[in-house]
C-alpha cells in the first residue's frame, strides 16, 4: 500500500471538534440550516482555512470556498467539498465529512510543500439536507443554474423564515456571484449512508452515479369533528386518508423493488388533539429510483391512487411536485482518478452507485464531477448513532487526495 499523504488523526480530531457544535445526548448532532449553530461551524472552517493561508470567497446563496493558489491561479479550481449542516437527529459524519476532507487535502498539501498547477478549493454548501428549507441541496441548485437565486433566497421554513433573511442574519450573505465560473474538477467525499460497502467488505466506494430523486407535499382537508357524537359513516377524517396514502407509498416502493425508495418522513395534523376527528394533514412524499422512466412512473401512479382515495373519503386533496433531481452519470475522467487512486493504494474498491442526493450531483451538470465513499457501520446515517472507522475515514480522504492531485496537475 502506498504511504497515506493526509493526516488521518488530525482530520479525525478536527471531525470530533465541529461535532461538538450542535452535540446532543445521544451522541449525534442537530446543526439546522442557517442557525446560530451552523454560523459557529461556519465561523470555525473559515478561521481553520485561513489558518493554511486560503482566500475565503463566499456568494450570495452563503457557499463559502476556500482556495489555494495554483501555479497558474488563472486556471479554474479543483474543487472539493459538502455541507455543514445536518437533519435534526444527524450524525458526525454526513456532509461535514465531505468538507474537513476537502480542508485535510490543502493542509497535507502545505505540510508536502506540495505547488498545484490549478487552484485548488474546499468548499461549503448551502442546505444541502433541505430539512429546514426545503428542497435539498438548493444552493448548489442555484450554482449550477437548476435554480435562479431568488429561488433559492426565497425558500422559507416553517415559521416563514426565508434562506435571504437569516443569510443576512447570520453575516453569511456573500457578495459574489452565484456560479458562473469554470471548475477543472468537482469531488465529494462522503459517508456511503447505506450498507453495501460495509456488506462488501470494502473500503472505498468508486461513485459513478446518483438515483433520480421526486419530492411531493401532499395537504388533505376534511371536516375537524368531535370524536364522540361523529358516526363513522358521515366522517371526512383526513389522517385516515393520509393514512391510505402513506401504505400507498410503502406499496409503490415495494413494487420497484430492488431499487426503488418510498419514503413519509414528514407528517403534520390539525387540530393534532385527541378527542377531535383530524380535519387537515400535510405530509411529504420522497421517491427514488436509479431509472428516470421508472420514477417518472411511480410518481403517476402515486397521483393517481391518491385521487381516488380522497374522492372516496370526500377530502379535498393539493398534491404538488416540489422538487425534481434525475438520475445522473458522473464524469468519467474524474471517476477514472478516483478508480486509479483506490487500485494504486492497496484498499479494497468497488464502483457504487448513490442512493442519497448530494450536491455533486446538481455540480456535475457545469463541471466534471466524482465521490468517493467510504462505508458507516451498519449503513446508518440521518441517526444520532451514525459512525464510522478512523481508519475508512482516513483512506477515503486519502484517495480524494490523489486524485484532485491528478485533476490539479492536468494541464
């Protein structure tokens, strides 16, 4: 095996150090979108950047990118990186990983004295979990053109907060442009979220794709009633209909199987009181599938099933698509570096393809695009128990290492 470039303590120990931002008793992190709390892990990475002599830029959707000049720093960025914030019960490891190895890469290459020909660049993501503003990953969104930045600036959580408002609030509303610069490279290290590495016996996980993804928000109205004197023939409870719905979409899932996702992760109803008939809910739907076709299909049966059971609950029904992100191929020169790096290292590999979106994906439409994974124990991510091995950790990041010195290099 060739010698590890990276400081495997020094990423794990910076790792253990933004997890405190956040920490909750159960070992995971709650780090929302925006918050005080993203702005104190924000403020960290930026000081841990110009620590290695970096120019921090930041943009308007509050996309920070830390670089280090290139021989010719004319030419466009290698860039690396992820996301800092995490879903409320998160992990260590999902996004923030992505990051802290982007900035172990400048670090080792100023502990290696070592000159790239292009810049290189760590960066940070705006909302990719979406869990506070949705959809997912809007400010990469925004970067590569799928979105237009008053889109994203717009988005608003559930109190009516929108990302422009506590951009401003929290002092990350950059003044640069939103994109429109060439980069040399894009990669993403990350956690797999998923078992099959772990399953495999493998260390790194060659990505070469990522499943399309469908977010709907469904809203059913009924009649709110009291739960004593209401026969149950005259009823329009909208949770029993929500109810129809959500088995519905387990229903669909299993059909498509073995790589369809159908998920209810959100569910509101009102009154929300014991002793009164439900007369609203509001939920949302999330689908995946590798095979746009595919999805496209399970999204049209969902709609359609759907119609038919609240016409024969009575419930009026709102069912909008909000977020729409296919199924992509990445890059082959940049999944080529990543392969070359993983053979040449003596780890065990594997190509995979993602079943989670990440911000590489919106990047690869405007720029040559890879990840590379490394497994978590017991494939659990979106969990306070999320983990992973010091030693996965460290060889993911020393991959990422090689082959954004392979990107950098090329003229």
């Amino acid at each position: 095996m060739t010698a590890t470039k990276i400081n495997g303590e020094r990423l794990w120990q910076s790792l253990m150090d933004m997890a405190l931002i956040g920490a909750t008793e159960k070992g995971g992190v709650c780090r929302l979108a925006l918050t005080d709390l993203d702005k104190e892990a924000r403020d960290l990475f930026v000081t841990w950047c110009e620590e290695q002599n970096c120019t921090i830029k930041i943009d308007k959707m509050g996309n920070i990118f830390a670089r280090r000049a290139g021989q010719d720093d004319s030419l466009p960025a290698v860039v690396m990186g992820s996301h800092l914030d995490t879903q409320p019960t998160g992990g260590k490891f999902d996004g923030i990983y992505g990051v802290l190895s982007g900035l172990e890469v400048i670090r080792s290459l100023n502990d290696h004295n070592i000159e790239t020909l292009h810049p290189v660049e760590a960066s940070v993501w705006t909302n990719e979990e979406g869990s506070r503003f949705p959809p997912a990953m809007v400010a990469s969104g925004v970067f590569s053109g799928v979105f237009d930045l008053d889109y994203g600036l717009s988005r608003a959580d559930l109190n009516g907060l929108t990302m422009g408002q506590e951009l401003e609030r929290i002092g990350y509303n950059g003044e640069h442009q939103v994109g429109g610069r060439e980069v040399k490279a894009f990669f993403e290290a990350h956690i797999e979220q998923g078992p099959i590495l772990e399953d495999e016996g493998k260390t790194i996980g060659v990505v070469t794709g990522a499943q399309g993804q469908r977010w709907y928000e469904v809203k059913l109205t009924g009649v709110e009633s009291h739960a004593g004197p209401t026969p149950m023939h005259i009823r329009k409870d909208a949770l029993v209909g929500a109810a129809k719905i959500i088995d519905l979409v387990n229903q669909i899932g299993t059909e498509n199987k073995p790589y369809a996702c159908a998920t209810v992760g959100l569910l509101n109803v009102f009154p929300n009181s014991r002793n009164v008939i439900p007369g609203e809910v509001f939920f949302t739907i999330d689908f995946r599938h590798p095979n746009n076709q595919v999805l496209r299909n399970m999204g049209l049966k969902l709609q359609e099933l759907c119609k038919r059971i609240t016409d024969d609950l009575g419930l009026v029904m709102e069912f909008e698509e909000i977020w729409y992100s296919p199924a992509i191929k990445f890059d082959q020169s940049c999944v080529d570096s990543i392969r070359a790096a993983a053979a040449s290292s003596g780890y065990s590999y594997q190509d995979i393809i993602s079943g989670a979106g990440h911000d590489a994906c919106y990047i690869s439409r405007v720029a040559p695009t890879a990840m590379v994974f490394v497994p978590c124990e017991n494939g659990i991510s979106h969990n306070e128990a999320e983990n992973a091995a010091p030693e996965d950790i460290a060889a993911g990041c020393d991959i990422l290492f090689q082959a954004v010195l392979t990107q950098a290099q090329a003229v």
